[in-house]
C-alpha cells in the first residue's frame, strides 16, 4: 500500500445563487495515493471540476463555497490553511492544468514570463538561473525553438503548443499532485494522444500523483491506474482500474462502459445512457440515478444509498448491492 | 510597428484636408455677416462692402476654401478680427495653459480612476466597491463649477493654500485641475472597474491564481494589464476633450485657456479664429488617436506581431 497524498472526505461544495442553493458536490469522498494516476469520470454537470477547484480552493470569484468536509493533503488540512499557506501549495506541491489551452495563458505576457513567475515563487530562482530552468522544462515537454518560445506570446502557438506549455508550467516546480481538467478535450485527437503520453511519461519520470477529470473512458483506459465514477455531485463508484472496466457494479457505470465507442470507431462523446442528468436544484429523492436506471426497483425512489464496498478495492453507491438494507425496509 | 506608424502618420494628410473642408463650410454657416461686425454698427454699407473685399469675403466659396489652406499651409492663420492680432498669437498665449491644466487633470485622472476602479474590481460587492462607485457617481454627476466653488471656499478663501483664480504659479494649477480630473476619474473608474471585472473571470486569471500568485499581483499585473487596452482609449478620449479647454472650470477659475477664447470668438462670429481653433481641436484628436494606437500595439501583443 502506498502513502496517501490526498484524501477529501464527504467535501460539499454548494453555490449560492439567486434560485436557491446549488449542491454542485455533495459529499464526495476521493483518495490518491503517492504517484498514482486517478481518473474522476462523469457526464457534464456532475461536480468534477468543482471538486478539483475546492482542492485547490479556487472558488474565490463564484457563488461556491466548501460547506463541509476535508481535504487533507500530505495530512495537512487544506481547508483550514491560511490564504498564505495555500498559495505557497498552489503551483508548487499541487498544480493544475485547464481544460481551454486557448485561453488560459495570459494574453499580454510572454510564455517564459508566465512560468518563471511559478519558479520564482516556488523554487527560488530568479536571472539566469530560472530562465534556464525554463527552458529546460519547455524542452522536457517537447516544444521546438524552446530558447525563441520563451520570448514569445501565447497567440503564436498552436492549441496543443498552448497545452504543453501549462504542462511545462504545471510541472516547472516538481509538483506531488497534478490536477487535470480534462486537459485534452479541446484538442485534435492526434494531438490529445501525444499530451497524454507526456503527462504519463512525466509523471512517471517525476513520481506525480495525477487526478485526471474526464469525461472520455478511453482516456482513463489508457491513463488511469484507478477510477472514481461521479453523479450529480456524489462518488456512485470507485474501482482499480481493471476491476471497473471488467466488472462495473453501477448501473451508471455500466452505461458509461456501453456508450464508450468500440477501438478505432468514430470518437463518441459520452451521454448515450437516455435520460439526462437532473437539474442540481431539482434532484430527486433516493438514488440519483433512479429516474434514468435501466434496473431501478420502487426502494430507490425513497432511500439514498450509501457508497460501500462490494468487492476488493471497490465501492459503489447503489442498493442493488445493498440487499440487506431493502430487506430491512 | 515602425512602419505602421509612418503609414498612420501619413494617414494624417487626407484626414486634414477633409477635415478642414468641413470647418470651412461650418463656419460660413455661423449665421451674421462678419463684414458687418468688423466695420462696426453704425458704419455706412460702403465701408462694409470695403472690409468685405479686404477680408476677400466677396470672392467665390471655392477661391476663399483655397486661399484658407494656402495661407494655413504657410503658417498665416490670419488676423482676429476683433483683436486684429495674429490668430496665431491669440491662440498660443491661451493653447499652453490649457494644455497644462489639462495635462495635470489627466495625472490626477488617471491616478485616481485606476486605483478606484481596480479596488472596486477587486473587491466587488464589498464596502470599497460601494465606496469607489459611490465617488465615482458623484464625480460624474455634481456639477464641476459647484465644484470648482466649493473647493475655492475651502481651499482658498478658508485655508489660504491656494490662489482664487488666474494663473501666476504652480499653485494656480491645483484647483482647476482637480476639479476637471474629478469628472474625468470618475469615468475611467468606472470604465477600468467593468474592464478589470470581465477581465477577473478569464481563464487565465484562474491559472495564475493556481499558480500560487498573490491576489495582488493576480489583479494590478496579470488582471490590469490587459484590462487597461481597452481603458487607454477612453483615456485618450477625455484627454482630447479637455484639450479643447473647459468653458465652465475656465469662467469659474478665471483660467486663459482656449475655451474661453472660443466663447468669445463664437460670439463676436471672429471666424479666423475660430477656424484655426477647430482645425487645432481636430489635430488633437487625431494625434491623440494616434498616440492611443500606438499604445495599443505596445500593449497588445496580438496587435504588435501582425
Ligand atoms: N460558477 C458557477 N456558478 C454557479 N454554479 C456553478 C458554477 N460552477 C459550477 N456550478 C454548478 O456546479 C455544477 C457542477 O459543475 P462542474 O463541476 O463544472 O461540472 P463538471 O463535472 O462538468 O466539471 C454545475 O452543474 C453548476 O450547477
Ligand atoms: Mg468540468
């Protein structure tokens, strides 16, 4: 068994907006261990991103707001950090990668400007020494002309180039913890497999544990050494990687798996399981699922399961596994 | 960028000349017969057509427009025709005091606007933002020569720090220049506040956050250097419309600046100078745009590598 890096228990996360209050998450519990590479998968809406922006206490500047829960961090309580304490962590032991390489470099400053500010923060290095560095990291991810590039704006490089430089920002001060928003759904397939095998190759060569959020199975085939499955803010399972793929429990699960395309057909975006996710204000009572479950029975309408375990390293959140409780009901 | 700039200031040339077409016929519009004024009321209908014929005011439209940009093309902007002092002359001794005043309005202006208007970005929906929007509101809205009284009463009649009106010193500055700088900081704080907000929510605010960067550094470099492209054109804006002299700040602070001279001039239909005072508001405004299109390439790389 290898250290646990991360471990967020029952995090509620809830935005507070005009119509009312909003459970984007809903007490997700997720663990990473050191060097380990977990995906976090679900439709659209489910509360993925949220989560990591709570991690990585970004909600500043939105209605959101962590109500409840923990997120220890190499056992420190990053919810209870000061704002000084969290920023010395931001970028340096976690750091974070965006979805839209397109827009989330700043505009108006150059490539090498934008991460040498993380090195100079972080490790120290100013002059020379952290320009250097720079373009040691721009060369590690494999971007061309690294010594023109650091003098050069985001709008000369191409989507993928944009992402290679996040990745090099990202890993510039040897994070422990890399977060991925869906770091390749704005780009080229061709493209995405190629920023993959980076990431995978880094944080193979650096020991960096990564939670990758996606919506793709295929990327988490390929990447991911476990899986946690979310809905309508809550984890409805969690599995190694292989026990998912060939023994999902969920039904959930299970649709996810039916909708991922077979190898080499046409990218299909997940979202084929009918129905669609409910509204976060208006979520039914029971399983959340249970309006759109191919195998849902009249005691998911009234009792919430609890997420347990139903198997080795295997949990999952529905009362199918859950027999004894309905008897009891 | 060199280039660009060459081009841009020869872009100049045609802009002028239509621009001084329209001056030309705008102020043969100006209804009242300038003869007339120039020979006085009770002067005979004789001595009104000679004064017409040594202005030329009797020769055909196209002959006058031709003879209007030779002579400005050489320097000669003509004679006051209620002064008889080269315009030249009338509009140099007022176009400096005017220019200064309007320089300092600018620097407080600009100090101000952008500290409120970035701490009210910043702290959005918090008491610096209500305070910040609050004077900004009232900057826009109280009238400048209540301003500009209340300030005298305080500043120079109660504490003596500085003169009523009239220019002599440095001090003859303050006053009037704060009170023209309220207005126009009022307008760029509000402007940089939306700018900078906009700015607040883009993606790559979110990275240099998650790069462990202080909100400071977050909001006045990363958040401020690209809100500000759009806030120097305003800036240049305003800056133009001050140049041109501020009627009320100028009658109530007893400045010589340009906008009374323009009054003055409309009023005695004195068409030579207001002529050359037109063609002097227009080439301000196009060299100021030229200068916020230069800034706005230094600014934006976007712009500066096409
Ligand atoms: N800035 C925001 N303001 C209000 N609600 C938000 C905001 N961001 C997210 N949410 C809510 O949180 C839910 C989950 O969003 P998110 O975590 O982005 O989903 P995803 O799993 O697709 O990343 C959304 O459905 C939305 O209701
Ligand atoms: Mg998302």
């Amino acid at each position: 068994m290898r250290d646990k890096l991360l471990t967020i228990e029952n995090l509620k996360t809830h935005f507070f907006s005009d119509d009312g209050i909003v459970p984007a998450v809903d007490g997700v519990n997720i663990t990473i261990k050191k060097g380990e590479t977990v995906g976090i998968v679900g439709e659209s809406g489910c509360g993925k991103s949220v989560t990591s922006l709570s991690v990585m206490r970004l909600l500043k500047d939105t209605p959101g707001r962590v109500v409840g829960g923990s997120i220890q961090f190499k056992g420190k309580d990053l919810l209870s950090l000061s704002d000084r304490e969290m920023r010395n962590i931001r970028g340096n032991e976690i750091a974070m990668i965006f979805q839209e390489p397109m827009t989330s470099l700043n505009p108006v400053l150059t490539i090498g400007r934008q991460i040498k500010e993380a090195v100079g923060l972080h490790l120290g290095l100013e002059g020379k020494k952290a320009h250097e560095h720079v373009i040691e990291m721009l060369k590690l991810v494999g971007i061309p002309r690294a010594e023109e590039i650091v003098n050069e704006y985001p709008h000369q490089l191409s989507g993928g180039m944009r992402q290679r430089v996040m990745i090099a920002m990202a890993m510039s001060c040897k994070p422990k913890l890399l977060i991925a928003d869906e770091p390749t759904t704005a780009l080229d397939v061709t493209i995405q497999a190629q920023i993959l095998e980076l990431m995978k190759k880094l944080s193979a060569e650096e020991e960096t544990a990564i939670m990758l959020i996606t919506h793709d199975l295929g990327v988490v085939a390929e990447m991911c050494d476990r899986v946690v499955v979310m809905y309508a803010g809550k984890v409805v399972e969690e599995a190694d990687i292989y026990e998912l793929f060939e023994n999902p429990k969920h039904p959930y699960t299970k649709g996810l798996l039916q909708s991922i395309p077979k190898l080499r057909e046409k990218k299909n975006r997940l979202g084929s399981i009918p129905g669609t996710v409910p509204n976060p204000l208006e979520r039914p009572p029971g399983c959340k699922f249970a309006p759109r479950c191919s195998e849902v029975f009249d005691l998911c309408r009234e009792v919430e399961p609890e997420l347990l375990p139903v198997g080795a390293d295997h949990q999952c959140r529905c009362l199918l596994y859950q027999r004894d409780l309905v008897k009891e009901a | 960028m060199f280039q660009y700039f060459i081009k841009r200031l020869a872009g100049i040339i045609p802009i002028l000349m239509i621009v001084s077409i329209f001056i030309f016929l705008f102020v043969h519009m100006i209804p009242g017969d300038p003869a007339r004024l120039v020979a006085g009321q009770d002067a005979t209908q004789q001595d009104v057509e000679s004064v017409r014929k040594q202005l030329e005011l009797d020769k055909p439209l196209h002959q006058q427009y031709l003879s209007f940009v030779t002579n400005m093309i050489h320097g000669d902007f003509g004679h006051s025709l209620k002064t008889k002092r080269p315009v030249i002359e009338e509009i140099q001794s007022r176009f400096m005091p005017t220019f200064w005043l309007s320089v300092w309005s600018m620097v407080w202006a600009v100090l101000f606007g952008l500290l409120i208007g970035v701490v009210s970005a910043s702290k959005r929906n918090k008491w610096q933002d209500y305070a910040g929007m609050f004077g900004a509101v009232a900057g826009i809205s109280l009238p400048s020569f209540w301003m500009g009284l209340m300030l005298i009463q305080l500043f120079s009649v109660k504490l003596g720090w500085f003169p009523t009106g009239g220019l002599d010193s440095w001090k003859s500055y303050v006053l009037p220049s704060l009170t023209l700088g309220a207005g126009v900081a009022a307008v760029i704080a509000r402007f940089t506040r939306s700018s900078l907000m906009d700015i607040l929510k883009e993606d790559y605010i979110r990275t240099g956050r998650a790069k462990g960067l202080h909100e400071r550094k977050v909001v006045w470099d990363h958040g401020l250097k690209n809100a500000l492209i759009p806030v120097v054109t305003m800036t240049g804006l305003q800056f133009g419309f001050l140049l041109g002299g501020s009627i009320v700040i100028e009658t109530v602070f007893g400045w010589p600046g340009l906008g009374r001279l323009l009054v003055d001039s409309v009023s005695f239909r004195d068409y030579p100078v207001i002529q050359s005072l037109m063609l002097l508001f227009a080439l301000e405004f196009i060299i100021i745009n030229l200068i916020v299109d230069l800034l706005y390439g230094v600014m934006n790389p976007q712009i500066r590598y096409e």
